[in-house]
C-alpha cells in the first residue's frame, strides 16, 4: 500500500507502526488535482471531509464585511487542512490552492473511526493542530504589534520552518508562489507595502531573491529582530499512550 505525505509527516514526530500507517493511508479517498486560484471549499459551504496536502501550496481566507480577504494559515505537502471546520457542517474559510496541486480527500466520519482505531495517531493530530494554532496566534500578534519589517520577516521565517518538517531536512531557500497581493492579504498591507518592505530586506542583506526564488541570507538577525519561535520543528509524544501490539 502506498503510504501518504501525512503519514510521512506523522513519521517524523512519530515511529509510526505498520497499522497505524496503513489506517492513515486507508482512510483518504480519491485525489482531485488543481490549478492555482481553484477552490477546494468555499467558506459558507458544506463542510463533509478534510482535505490531505500531496503536492503544492494551498491557504485558507476568510472574507471581511468591506469585500476584501485575510488569508489565514499557508498548507504545504503533508498537511491535513479544513481543521479549522471540523466543529461545524459548514466551512468556517474558503481553501484555495495557490499553486497546482494534488489533495487527497479525507471525511470526517473515516476521521472519527481512524482516532476511534488509533489513539496514537488522533492524540499527534491534537498536538500538531495545537502547535499551528500557537504559531498562528504569534503571527497575529506580529500583524498587530509589529511594523511591516517584521510581519513580512515573521512570515517568512514560519514559512521556512514549515517547509522543513516537510522537506524533511535543513532548508535556507524556497520557491515563494505567492503574489505580492497574497502577501498583503496576510499581514494586512497593501501591495504597494509589501513590494517597498521585501526590498528593504534585501538591501539590509537579510534575504535574496532571484526570481520567485528566496533565501534567507541572515536568519539569526531575523529572529532576533522579531522573537520568532518555531513551532514546528519538535512536537512532544512523550505523553501519548503506548503503541498497540
């Protein structure tokens, strides 16, 4: 059986056992393959299944009373999205791919049975979905408490830690699909903002581009600049109750 790009992002939290990989793998359904700017759940829609990140980059936004958008949260390969509607029959943000991409479909009710079968599992679903809520909550207090500079360097540095767990390794550059407008929809700028702070970092000599191409040149003095903490590198299993024979 062909093993998911969750189970292999479980795996490294986890030493995942042969049943609890093949239960993960069973439960998604189906792939379904879009194009940047596709739509995979409308916010006010029905919200039947989560969704199982294979390839390429998606984000959740949620519509604001003035017409415009906040993007939410970026997905990335490995990533089980639409958490954030689990609690109600419809979609609490729209999901939207930025690039093209590959989901797998995943629904709520093979979820349940799935933490039902493997409480290992269901308990390091809590924990990862408790760390991007933290990580979320610093980048909110970023957009409310900080200048331009370090949203934008905030976002990049959370960027760069999640494309490490799920690259799997040391990271220091990375294709960036996301428009300038993307950009400003995240951390409340507009694009002309945006444009004028991502070449004041590379004056400063703290990131390159090449294209859509980044690398971030001095990440200790980004970190330093904004206090960011990585939420993602280590998560705690100690406390999940041990595998079943």
């Amino acid at each position: 059986m062909q093993f998911s790009g969750l189970t292999a992002r479980l795996g490294r939290s986890l030493d995942l056992t042969d049943a609890e990989r093949t239960a993960i793998a069973r439960v998604e359904q189906g792939e379904r393959r879009l194009k940047a700017g596709d739509v995979l759940m409308a916010e006010g829609g029905d919200s039947n299944s989560l969704y199982i990140v294979r390839q390429g980059w998606m984000h959740s936004s949620t519509r604001l009373i003035s017409g415009g958008r906040q993007i939410l949260r970026f997905h990335y390969a490995g990533d089980l999205i639409g958490t954030s509607s689990i609690a109600w029959a419809q979609a609490s943000t729209t999901l939207t791919a930025i690039s093209d991409c590959l989901v797998t479909d995943l629904p709520k009710k093979d979820l349940g049975l799935l933490f039902q079968g493997q409480p290992r599992v269901a308990g390091l679903l809590y924990a990862i979905a408790a760390a991007e809520n933290v990580a979320m909550s610093d980048r909110l207090t970023s957009i409310g408490r900080m200048g331009a500079t370090e949203r934008l360097s905030t976002l990049l540095l959370d960027i760069l830690a999640r494309l490490r767990v799920t690259a799997g390794g040391i990271v220091d550059s990375f294709d960036l699909p996301l428009t300038q407008s993307d950009l400003g929809d995240a951390l409340g700028l507009t694009k002309v903002h945006v444009n004028r702070t991502i070449r004041g970092l590379e004056r400063a000599g703290v990131i390159e581009r090449n294209g859509r191409r980044i690398r971030i040149v001095d990440e200790a003095g980004l970190i330093e600049s904004t206090g960011f903490t990585d939420r993602y590198g280590e998560i705690a299993t100690d406390w999940l109750p041990p595998a079943s024979a």
